[in-house]
C-alpha cells in the first residue's frame, strides 16, 4: 500500500523542515507503508520551492512541483493529487497547526472502508475574529449549500484513488475543492482535532481570500442568490402595488400631501442598489460560464521533479 501525501506551500520556507521533521518522526518512521510526499509552492516568492528541493535530495520520496504563480489553495490541491500516485492521498498544511499523529487515524478509517476521511476541528486555538468567521462560513454552507458539511469544517482530509479520479473529472474553476468532496458523495468517515496556534511564519489568509472562498463555494453548490435576487423581486413588486394603492386612494379622497424629496432620494438609493446588487450577482455567475468556456487550465506547472524524467 502506497500513501501520497500532498502538501500545498505558500510563503512557508519557516516551516518546511521541522514539518519534514514531524512527518518523519510520527508517520515515516512508525509505519511500513510506501510513502510519496508531493510539495506544491503555489507562486511563492519566498525560498519556499528552493527548502522543497533541498529536502528532496535528502528523500528520494519527496516530489517537488512549483507552479508559475499563485493560483490558490484549490489549484494547488488539484495538482497535488493528480500527479499523486498512491493508493489514497491525504493533503495536510504546511503550517504545523495540524498533528501530524491525524495521517494514522485518517488511514486506519480508510482502511475500515470510508472512501473519504475528513479531519475536523473539535476546538481552535485561534482568535475570536478566526473563530467567528470560520464559524459563520460554515454555518452558511450547510444551510444553503452542503448539509453535510461539518459544524467546524475541515482542510484535511484524505482521499481514495476512486475519489481522486472523480475530482480530476471536474474541470471546474473558481469552486472550492472541499465542497467537491463533499458534493460527490462517497462513504466519509471523521476524526476528530484540536487546530493548534500557529507557531511559525504567518498565515496568508486574507479577508479577501476568505470572501473568495465565500463567493466560490455559494456560486459552485447554492442557487441562494438567485432565489434571494427572486424574493427582494416579488417583495418590491408587492410594495409597488401596495404603494400605487395607497397613491390612488389618496387622489381619489383629494388627500395627497405634498411629495417629499427625502423619501424620493430614499426611494431611488434602495432602487438603485437592488438593480445593482442584481446586476453583481448575475455577474458571478455569467463570470464563472465565461472562465468555464475558456477552457484554461487550473494551474500551470512551471518546474517539477527532475527525476520524474529519469523514471520515464
């Protein structure tokens, strides 16, 4: 049995050789499994692809692939398990906020016959904005979206070969990898961790990756924003006619008072912002079929494993 574990790296040449370290220490040497660990530097400008290819001519097993800019967390994922050749894949961070002992668990449900293993969080030694966010994104993507989503989510996970081959079948762009998974369906076990502070380096999360991540997983698995743009539709249809009654009575009884400029300027702000909040929203999704027509690939490859060419 061959294990593939795929480490997506951004900004995190800190980290690359103590999580080497932990990986040899509680997985490598307490297990007899054929192993591979495939690093993707996805677009870091950091010396993150240069530790990855020192750390591969210190372990054979270690495959190096650098991508040709940062095309984000999914890509990163995405090429990682295609070029995996294991049995399953597990795909683990690079920022050490995992236990690494989470690789044992997750292959012994797999081996009990879950074709996916999702590792989610029971607490998060993070700060309360981290948590809330976290908390909120999730809780909106079980209620519109995935109802099997966990209450505290999950980013790593194991993955069968079946599955693997079903993801690379996607050919989806701007989606969230997490949400295929999930979307597909597949026998899922969970194990359950406490999400350590990070200790080294400093996460490239940003707020407006976190809104990306919101958007990408609404616009891929919800039509809630075309059922809310229908609601705000009939509600200020209704109030339209109900207004236009109201109007109409009051000329017939000769009691129309003198029109207001506040509540027309009012009147015409909420207006405007609905028809624009309309236009955005049916622009996500005309975006996503325009990028989807293009046909570009997710990620590009722009450096890899040398010996791959020699074992060809």
């Amino acid at each position: 049995m061959k294990v593939s574990i795929v480490i997506p790296v951004y900004y995190n040449e800190d980290n690359l050789r103590p999580l080497y370290a932990d990986i040899k220490e509680k997985f490598i040497d307490k297990t007899d499994y054929d192993y591979e660990i495939i690093m993707v530097n996805d677009g870091s400008k950091d010396k993150s692809y240069q530790v990855i290819c020192e750390l591969a001519e210190e372990d054979p097993n270690i495959r190096p692939i650098s991508l040709s800019r940062n095309f984000g967390s999914h890509a990163a994922c995405l090429c990682g398990l295609s070029n995996a050749t294991g049995d399953c894949a597990v795909i683990k961070a690079a920022d050490l906020q995992e236990p690494t002992e989470l690789l044992l668990e997750m292959i012994e449900s797999w081996k009990s016959g879950n074709n996916v293993v999702l590792a989610c969080r029971e607490e998060r030694d993070e700060s309360r904005t981290q948590v809330g966010f976290a908390n909120m994104y999730y809780w909106l993507v079980r209620k519109t979206s995935l109802p099997n989503m966990p209450k505290n989510g999950f980013d790593i996970y194991l993955l069968d070969r079946k599955v693997i081959d079903v993801l690379e079948k996607f050919d989806e762009k701007n989606s969230a990898i997490t949400g295929q998974i999930l979307w597909s369906g597949f026998r899922t076990g969970i194990v359950y961790y406490k999400r350590q502070a990070r200790e080294i380096g400093t996460s490239k999360w940003t707020l407006r990756k976190r809104i990306r991540l919101v958007s990408d997983t609404l616009f891929s698995f919800s039509t809630l924003p075309i059922r809310v743009l229908e609601i705000v539709g009939v509600i200020s249809f209704l109030i339209g006619i109900i207004w236009s009654i109201v109007v109409l009575v009051a000329k017939l009884t000769g009691n129309i008072p003198v029109s207001g400029y506040t509540t027309l300027i009012i009147f015409n702000f909420f207006s405007f912002g609905v028809i624009m909040l309309s236009m955005g929203i049916l622009g996500e999704y005309l975006w996503r079929s325009f990028d989807a027509s293009r046909n570009r690939p997710p990620y590009i490859i722009e450096d890899k494993d040398k010996r791959e060419e020699n074992r060809k």
